[in-house]
C-alpha cells in the first residue's frame, strides 16, 4: 500500500512458534508450575498460555520476559537457538516424593548441566563419544551373583584387569563418556542417574561428600547403567537396599572397586610378616583402593582374610583417626581428607568446555553463569584456569616492560 | 593512554552491568566510586533481577541498597526502543546475542545514548559492531577516572582495584595491565588470579629482584 511502511518482523515474530511453545512448556514444567499456576502469575490467560505452548500463538517480549522471571531463567536462555531443550525431571517423578524440594532441585540441576554440556559440545563443534559397555538387565536368581560377574565382566572390557581403579570418576568421563557433575547437594543426596538417547548417561555427585564417599555414590550409578540404564536413579540416604536393583549396586561397586584376587593379593603384601591386623594395614588397603575404611575392612571380612566382626571392633575401640592416616600417609594424604571447594568444584571437562567458548567469544560471562548455574565470581574462578598467554583481552599478549 | 572513559565532562549517563555492580561491591568503596564520578549512574532492573538475594548466586544487595539509599545509583527500565533492542540481543544464536542482564546493559545504552559499563569482552565485541554503536567503558575505566584518583587518592584506590580482583576476580582487559600494576604494586599482582600467568609470573620475577639480600 502507498505511504505503509511494512512493520519490521522482530527475531521472535521469525522464531518458529511450535519450537519456542516447546521450550516454554519445558521450562514451566521444570520450574513446577501448572498451565493455570504460571499463566495466573504473570496475569496471562490460560488459554493464551495453552495456545503459545501449543505453538498457536506467538508469545510477546513482555509476555516472555514475565515467563522466563517466573521460571527463574533468562529470555537469552530460553530463546537462544543452540539451547537443548530436554528436561530430564519428569523421569525422576516416581523416585521423588511431592514435597522434596531438594531432590527435585537436583534432577533439576542434573539436567541443566547435561543440557549445558550438550550445547557447548555444538557451539564448538566437539563430538561427545560414548563408550556405554554392554548392558546387563538383571535376571532371574542370585543378583548379588550376577552383580560380582558382571563387576569383572566390565574391568574386562575396560582391560582393567584385577589392579586398583584410583580415579573412578575420571575413568566414568573419559573412558565411558559418561557425563559427570558434581555439585554441592543436601547432605543426604548421594547422587543421581538417568539416561537420555540424546544427552547420554548423566550422573550428578555431592561435591559436599568426602572423596572415597562420591567414589562409592559413583561406582554405584555404573551399576545402574550397567543394570538398569533406561530408569533413572537416586541414591540417598534413605535409599532402600532391600530391591533387588539396590542389591546388584551395592555388590557390583564392591566387586568393582575392590575385586577379590587384588584385595587377597595387596593384603598378602600389605600384612606381610604381622602377626596382627592393624589400623596401619586399613590405612594403606583403603588408600590403594580408593575406598572408605569401613568398606575396605568389610569387604576383607566378606573375602574372609580377617575375622568378621573387624570393623565393629575398630569402632568400638576409638576408630581409625586422621592423626592415625596422617601418621601412615604423612603428606600424602587421602583425597578424603583434603577440604573439597564444594563452591567451585564442577568436573574437568565441563569446565574446559566452558573455557573454550569463553575465550572464543562464543558465549559471554552472563550467558555462562546461566547455563552452568553458577555464581559470575565462581565461574570467573573457572575461566581463570588454563589462561595460557593469551589472557584476557582480545589482543595478543601485552608484555610489560 | 587515555581511558575510554573519557573526560568528566562529557557527563553521559552510565549503565552498569551486573558484572561490574559484582566488582563495585567487591571493592569495598564501590559507593565512594559512585559518588566520585559526579553523574547520573543506572542499573536496568533485569541486571537487578540477577543481583536479587532470592536469586540462587546473588549476594551484592547491600552495595545496591547503599547506592540507592544515597541516590548514587537508578533502576531503570527499557522503554519501547530499548525492548526492541534487547529482543534483538537476546533472540537469536549464541555467538549473536547475551544474556538477559548484558542485552538490557547495551540496549538502554543505546535508547538514551548512555555509555553501557560492561567487561565482559564479547559483550564488547558486540557493541563495536552494532550498528548503533552504542558507547562502552569498563569497570577499570571507572576506577581510572580521574575523580575517583582524587577523591579516594591513590592508596585507597589501590586497595579497592586490589579487592576486586581478589575477591571478585575482576577482569582486566590488556591495555589497562600496565596501570593496573603500576597502581597495585608487583607484590599484590600475584595474588590476583584473574591476571594473565605471563603478567604475574612476570612481575614475580621482578619483585623477587627487588627484595634486599638476605631476604
């Protein structure tokens, strides 16, 4: 028409609205809401909410920009086009009782660093190898039987053979892509499990626990993505070991980390020649394994090289202390006994991830704080590592004179 | 070299982004700074929305109350040019756009010719090449200001360049290295992580140089 000027079409009038409809309804249901609950908060109708979710309608910037404060995210996060928008919680429903806030906001948190992980693997490019060993559903019969074969089936295939795996976490991450986080978590969450065709397998630690205690939780989730791969998991303190599913776990991560002939085989060694079994010989086992030291004591009652009832006694007659490990270990100490920075403590390859689209401008500070849920001055602890000369500036190095 | 900030009396309004309200707050002087540079200074209320004690990771509330009790400091909000701008900040691809906090920065900066504060290095980026080519300082430009020299001389100043990098692990882009040393001295640019390794291994060297024989 003469004199009309054609209005502009904004970046969300060209977004495809049945894809930014999806990624609402995602982000409304991880933030717990119901159609009614978010669309009376932010004074939407209901059904203008039904039908922007169902791509009917194309949502308006201050009709997002209320959604995104409500759900707790970002406009940016929401709508950036390389954002994944797979929610992981709806599986962890059944496991998760109504009124846990602090479950819910860790499968919360596992899909999100999934999710962030997934989308900085496409931003840079980086193709995610898995290496998921044969799954082994449970049968029939003895599981704590299937568990122990299945534990030296798999340090078979990784050609482990019977020696020590000093680094589980490493080994889930590098030599099976798993993806895995640790954060700080209630005190009573272990971890967490789920498998997704398109993120993978995806484990969430508490940073807060010791380090021979997330070696446990994690040795654990293996187990269920050896056994149960398609159902999620959560590990708690009041997990109920009486499954089956929880049976298997248990004695898989004890077969795993501690098999029969490289225990029978360092205890030879480590007590050679003493009459006695001593807090000494606990310290050393438990270190070379990676395990606690009541698991190592039990699992030596259970391999019957020491009489059962060995931990009770320690127990009962003062412990094994940190003066008694720093005694044996001197400087060296266990990894259990070193303060872990729960604040910033996030694994090395989603850090190095983040890193990368950092320096290379892929992503800015406040984009990255949102997709790694993290506070800007813990994430710029993050991308002060491996600065290398570049720093950072845009130039090349500037060296003072 | 002059400072991108430019002379006291340009006076153009300031918008800080959430990153360099973390550093003000760091600092320790954060409302001394504001008060020093003598002209109107906002913050758009989606960088507020980052900073809200509600917020899982925001704890910079009390340096925001002090500068709003004092008047030192605004919440603003995008009107209808801003909006449109920050739809097409935010809207988009990765490498296009920032987050919700940064977008809000650069596009009032552009609705009412602001200079939008912002460290963040693509955020920059994107100022350069926007076609509006909105104005941009950063958080050293405000501490380099000549007011805030004088008004917090420059012990003061120091220690409050000192704590933002400590604390907040302030970033310093590579034409301000040099003040940024100079001001702190060589003995403190090892404890700050957020330098380069090259400057701080550097001026390690050179402190060690310097200590007397014996020592």
């Amino acid at each position: 028409m003469i004199g009309s000027v054609a209005k502009m079409k904004t970046p969300l009038d060209l977004m495809n609205a049945e894809e930014a409809g999806e990624r609402l309804r995602i982000a409304r249901e991880a933030a717990g809401f119901t159609q009614a609950g978010a669309s009376a908060a932010v004074n939407l109708a209901r059904t203008t909410l039904v039908a922007i979710e169902q791509g009917l309608r194309k949502i308006r910037l201050d009709e997002l920009q209320r959604l995104a404060q409500l759900y707790g995210t970002s406009v940016n996060s929401l709508m950036r086009s390389e954002a994944v928008h797979v929610d992981l919680v709806p599986r962890f429903r059944k496991l998760i009782g109504t009124n846990d806030m602090a479950l819910r906001a860790a499968a919360q948190l596992l899909s999100d660093l999934a999710r962030a992980e997934v989308e900085l693997e496409g931003l840079l490019g980086i193709q995610h190898d898995h290496n998921l060993p044969p799954e082994r559903p449970l049968l029939a019969g003895d599981v704590q039987v299937q568990a122990e074969q299945d534990a030296m089936e798999l340090r078979q295939w990784l050609g482990l053979g019977n020696r020590p795996v000093p680094d589980i976490i490493s080994l889930l991450e590098m030599e099976l892509g798993v993806r895995v986080y640790m954060r700080p978590l209630d005190s009573r969450i272990s971890g967490l499990f789920a498998f997704d065709s398109r993120l993978g397998a995806c484990i969430l630690l508490n940073s807060n626990h010791p380090q021979v205690r997330k070696n446990q939780s994690a040795v654990h989730e293996l187990a269920h993505l050896v056994s149960t791969r398609q159902a999620p998991e959560v590990l708690a303190d009041d997990a109920t070991e009486k499954s089956p599913q929880e049976r298997y776990a248990k004695t898989f991560g004890r077969a795993f980390l501690t098999p029969p002939r490289s225990v029978m085989q360092k205890f030879k060694e480590i007590t050679a020649g003493s009459p006695l079994f001593t807090r000494r010989h606990v310290i050393i086992l438990s270190h070379s394994f990676g395990v606690s030291h009541e698991a190592m004591v039990r699992r030596l009652e259970e391999l019957k090289l020491i009489k059962t009832g060995t931990w009770d006694w320690f127990e009962a007659n003062g412990g094994i202390t940190k003066s008694d490990v720093r005694q044996v270990l001197g400087d060296v100490l266990p990894i259990e006994q070193k303060v872990v920075d729960a604040a910033t403590s996030t694994t090395l390859r989603l850090a190095t991830l983040a890193n990368h689209a950092w320096r290379q401008g892929l992503l800015s500070e406040g984009q990255l704080a949102a997709l790694l849920k993290l506070g800007r001055i813990e994430l710029r602890s993050i991308l002060d590592v491996d600065e290398g000369e570049g720093g950072v500036a845009d130039d090349a190095p500037v060296w003072l004179k | 070299m002059m400072p991108r900030f430019g002379s006291s009396k340009s006076k153009a309004t300031l918008v800080l982004d959430t990153s360099v309200v973390i550093n003000l707050s760091a600092c320790g002087s954060g409302p001394r700074v504001l008060a020093a540079l003598d002209r109107e200074v906002v913050v758009v209320n989606h960088v507020l929305n980052e900073l809200h004690p509600d917020h899982p990771k925001g704890h910079h509330t009390e340096f925001m109350a002090v500068a709003i009790s004092r008047k030192l400091l605004e919440i603003v909000a995008l009107g209808e040019v801003g909006l449109s701008h920050f739809e097409n900040l935010t809207v988009g691809s990765g490498p296009d756009t920032l987050d919700d906090g940064e977008a809000a920065t650069v596009a009032y900066a552009i609705q009412v010719g602001a200079k939008a504060v912002i460290d963040d290095r693509k955020a920059i980026r994107i100022c350069r090449e926007h076609p509006c080519r909105p104005r941009f300082a950063s958080t050293i430009d405000l501490f380099r200001h000549p007011n805030v020299e004088r008004d917090l001389g420059m012990a003061a100043l120091g220690e409050a360049v000192f704590r933002a990098l400590t604390i907040a692990r302030m970033r310093v882009l590579h034409n301000d290295l040099e003040w940024v040393v100079k001001l702190i001295g060589t003995d403190r640019i090892a404890h700050c992580p957020s330098l380069p390794a090259a400057v701080r291994s550097k001026c390690c060297g050179e402190s060690e140089k310097n200590q007397p024989a014996g020592a």
